[in-house]
C-alpha cells in the first residue's frame, strides 16, 4: 500500500549544511600560544617520565664529562708548565680516557631514551587523534580538507619528534648545566660566575624569545600553506581525467606554482630568521669569552686570583656553551613544531557533535519512528517537524527532489547528529540512550558514493563483518548482483581494488557496497540511492533481491527513480525539508 504525502515549505539542500560546517569549523579551530601548546605535549610525557628521567641525567652527565675533559686538558698544561696542582698528570690523563669513554655511553643513552621517548609518543598521539577522527566522523568531518588532514596526521604529526626528541630534555639539562658550571667557575670568582650566568640566560633564554617574536606567526602560515598544497595535489589526483579532458592544466600547473612559491616564500624566511639567529648566538658567545678572558686578567692583575683562576673559567666558559646553543636555536626551529604542535591539539580538543553512548540501552529492532523532528545548522533548517513511521519488516520509501533532506533523514536515524526537536526512536527507544556499538549492529547504511580501500575485495567486504565466511560472502554478493563479476577478476574475491577503488566502475562499486551491507545482515536497512549508478538490468535484480531475499529485514529506501521506488510499501515525499 502505498500513501504519498505531499510536502511545502522553504528548501533548504545539503550544500547549504556543508558551507555552514565550514564555518562553524573555521570559529573552533584554535589559535593557541606556544606556552600553551608547549604546556600540552609536556603533558604528554607522563607516560614515559622515568625514560625523560634518565635521559636528561644521561644528557647531564655526558655535558659535563664533555666540559671537564677540556678543563682537566688546561689542568694537565698547567701541571706541565709547573704549576702546583693537588692533581697529577697520571691522574688527569686517567681522567680524561675514563670522561671521553662515559662521555660516548652515556651520549648514546641520551639520545636512544629520547628517540624512544619521540617515536612512542608519536604513535601514541597517532592514536590519539584517529580516536578523535573516529569520534568526530561523519558530522564534524563533512566539508574538512581531506588534504589538508592526511597533512595533520602525518608530517604535522611527525614534527612533534623535534619537541620530544631535542627539546625536552635539552631543556632540562641546560637549566642543570648551566647551574653546575656557574658553582664550579664560582669556585674560583663570584664575578666571574655571574659573567657566566648572564652568558647563559643571553645565549638560552633571550636569544630565543627574541627570534620567536620576530619570527611571528610565519611558522602556523607555512603549517596551515604546507596542509592546503597537500589537499590541492590531492585534489588534482583525483580530478586527472577532468583536467585533461577540459584542457585546464596549465591553469592548474599554474596554481600549483603559486603555491610552492608561497611556501618556498615562508621557509626562506624561516631559514633568514635561524642563520640571524646563529650569526647573533656565535657573536654573543664570542662577547661572553672576551669578557670572561678580560674581567679575569684583570682580576689577576689586581691579586684577586691567580693564573688558574684566569684561565680555568675561561675554558670552563668557552666548553660549556653546548646545551645553551641548543637552546638557542629553539627561537626558530620551534615556530614550525609549536604551529604543526597547535594543529594537532586543534583536532583532539574538537568536541564530536554526536558523542559516543558507552554502556548504554541494548535493544532488539522492532520498529522505528521518526516524531516530529526539526533538523537544522544554527539558521539553516534542513527538516522541519518530520514524522516517519518505520514497521518491521516492511519497505518504506522517501522519494523528493536532491536536497530536500533525504539523505539527512536517514543520517538522523544513524545518530550521526542529533536532532533539535523531536525524537528518533527506535523500538520505542530514543537514539540517544541506546548504546552506540547496539546501535551499529542494528543498522546497515549503504551512501551513493562507497568508499573502497586499497586492499582486495574480500577484505573490503569483510569490513561489515569479520568473522564472515567465504559461502556468506559470496551469498551477500550474489545478492547484490555483483558475484558474476568478481569471479571474472584474475584473482576473483583477492583481486586488489585501486585506491579509492579508482580501478572499479560507479555502479561495481555500488554493488560492493550493497553486498556489504548484506554481509553486516542488519536488521534495518538504510539505502541512500543505491541504484543510482547502475543500468536497468542490475537495477531490476537488486530490487528483487531486496524484496524477495530480505529475509523480514526492514528498509527504508531514498531515491528519486520511480523504479526504484516502486518496491516501496510505503512511500513518503518530501519537497524542500518538510514531511509529514
């Protein structure tokens, strides 16, 4: 039986959602300071904080050892030229052997506890933010640059080695360093101790704060230009056989050079800004060890030290400025890892706008219903006071023009957003208190375009089910009409789809996806055009399948074909957002 509502109000399409996402989107992304950003990845580290523990004692230790082997050299020449030392010259050569070798050891700990530090925090973040992807999908991610976030998950992502691997630690063991080294020159002059202490918060406090104001915000743009050029190749990838068939490569050639000389324009600056940044760091040191030389001759000459009190400090400073340097280089290098550090931050404080239900009601499909629900993004309504009853085992159809709000009614039934007014139930459950996992073992979802991975068929149908057989795959794929097909592969279901599953044809693809929501053997079928792609014939035995080989599934069947509609037992038309 078939009852056609008429429906009028004001259109409202699909387009109009997306433009709204994206700006939406564009208020939340986040600008945040480096403090700030600095602030969360250290907050990151708890994890593993034995492992930075031994790497800054590891780094410590090597400095020093590092250091004191060019003190005990000056010590040994002093022994030489006669110098009355507590040391001998025995001693000092057993010293320096036993420094040189712990300074090797303990420099490759440093390094292998850091590298490991990076590299597990990298994967750990890596999880982090595809646990958010997944959490933010399909609503927060409609309308995303796909480019511009395969740029996010990889080399953004993959930068935060810098910060984990040469800042943390490096930090820390400058700060004790450096405290270390001013005692020891202390020793000898408080004056000269505090040449040395000025010396080091110079060349590994100033210096960098000073190249990281001048440096601006150049490294968030290179970070944002470098994820656009990402998803513009991306882009134009995918749009190959359009660009050719429209003669538009050398406009897009064209763009593509814009960009790389945009971002071309923003590393040259960064690279000006790190060789200033050395020429400043190399000068003010040099000024430091003049001045340290001067202020200690002079000291000599006035009576105040002696010859070792002059020329200890002085090498002691002039060995000692390695972890500081590192610090100083921070200034510029660190622009481009707090901006790739902003942009991953960016994406895990994303709130989803559908959260996960966790432990929540576990159902068994009876029917569904949609009552009285008002769908819209801030001003643009997309439904408006739609009610849809669902009886099990029975094939309901919504027919309407592209963009009246098909395809949204059945997202709202998905729970991939939540409705403003109204309910979506579900067995007489709301959606929003049935378990999330409950709810996508209940239903099957099958969108015009289906997305293939590259990997063979078989493993792209066995993602709606795992543990599937091969005689249950086959059996869904027979269903869909696409069984005949496969077995003419070369290596029939083990044949390997191109990515995207470019090597497919639209309706082959269709069919594949139909199959695997006939693998998923969900209760509750939702069908978002699935014939659009497909000829007549195929078109006629899917439909049969559908109705004959259901086996008392229900569906809910989009489609603007009257001949797919006309297995429809119910049939519901919406124009322009409203149904009734």
């Amino acid at each position: 039986m078939r009852n056609n509502i008429e429906i009028s109000t004001e259109r409202k399409t699909d387009i109009s959602i997306k433009n709204t996402k994206k700006k939406r989107d564009k208020k939340q992304s986040g600008n945040h300071g480096g403090f700030y950003v600095m602030t969360r990845l250290i907050g990151l580290i708890k994890p593993l904080l034995l492992f930075m523990m031994l790497a800054i004692f590891a780094g410590l230790l090597g400095h020093l050892a590092a250091s004191f082997i060019t003190i005990l050299g000056v010590l040994a020449v002093a022994n030489i030229l006669g110098f009355s030392l507590s040391v001998s010259i025995t001693t000092i050569f057993i010293l320096v052997c036993v420094l040189a070798l712990l300074r090797g050891v303990l420099r490759y700990a440093e390094q292998a506890c850091n590298h490991f530090i990076a590299f597990k925090l990298l994967a750990l973040i890596r999880d982090k933010v595809f646990r958010a992807l997944r959490k933010l999908c399909p609503a927060k991610l409609d309308g995303k640059d796909k480019g511009d976030l395969i740029s996010v998950i990889t080399s953004d992502i993959e930068l935060l080695e810098v910060f984990y691997a040469h800042t943390v630690s490096p930090v820390a063991i400058a700060c004790f360093f450096c405290f270390i080294i001013c005692v020891f020159i202390g020793s000898y002059s408080i004056v000269s101790s505090f040449i040395a202490l000025a010396a080091y918060l110079t060349v590994g406090v100033v210096i960098p704060i000073v190249t990281s104001r001048i440096s601006g915000d150049i490294g968030k743009k290179f970070r944002s230009e470098s994820g656009g050029f990402s998803g513009f190749i991306l882009d134009s990838l995918r749009g190959l056989p359009e660009i050719l068939q429209y003669n538009s490569g050398k406009d897009r050639l064209y763009e593509m050079n814009r960009r790389v000389d945009d971002l071309s324009s923003c590393e040259k600056k960064m690279r000006n800004i790190s060789g200033v940044n050395q020429s400043v760091t190399n000068t003010v040191i040099l000024f430091f060890d003049l001045l340290m030389l001067f202020t200690s001759a002079t000291l000599y000459y006035n009576g105040r030290t002696d010859f070792l009190g002059v020329l200890v400090p002085t090498v002691a400073l002039m060995s000692s400025f390695g972890p500081v340097i590192a610090l100083a280089n921070l200034g510029s290098t660190l622009q481009n890892t707090f901006a790739a550090g902003d942009r991953v931050l960016d994406i895990l404080d994303e709130r989803p706008s559908v959260e996960e239900i966790v432990g929540g009601k576990q159902i068994s499909f009876k029917n569904a219903s949609v009552q009285n629900v008002s769908f819209s993004y801030e001003d643009e309504m997309i439904l408006e006071d739609v009610s849809v009853d669902i009886l099990k085992g029975s094939i309901v159809g919504i027919v309407g023009r592209s963009g009246s709000g098909k395809s949204t009614l059945l997202k709202l039934l998905m729970r991939f957003w939540e409705v403003d007014k109204g309910r979506v139930l579900l067995s007489g459950v709301n959606v929003n208190e049935i378990d999330t996992g409950n709810l996508r073992d209940i239903e099957s979802f099958v969108t015009q375009d289906t997305h293939l991975f590259h990997d063979s068929i078989r493993n792209n149908l066995k993602i709606a089910r795992r543990d599937a057989t091969d005689s249950e795959i086959e059996t869904a794929c027979k269903k869909a009409s696409v069984h005949d097909f496969i077995m003419t592969l070369p290596k029939g279901y083990d044949t390997a789809v191109g990515e995207l599953g470019d090597t497919l044809s639209g309706g082959e693809k269709q069919r594949i996806g139909l199959a695997r929501a006939f693998l998923h053997n969900s209760d509750l079928l939702l069908l978002d055009e699935p014939t659009s792609n497909l000829d007549s014939l195929n078109e006629a035995v899917i439909l049969k399948a559908l109705k004959e080989s259901r086996d008392n599934k229900t569906v809910v069947l989009v489609s603007h074909r009257k001949s797919t509609i006309r297995i429809a037992e119910r049939t519901y038309s919406v124009e322009r957002g409203r149904l009734s």
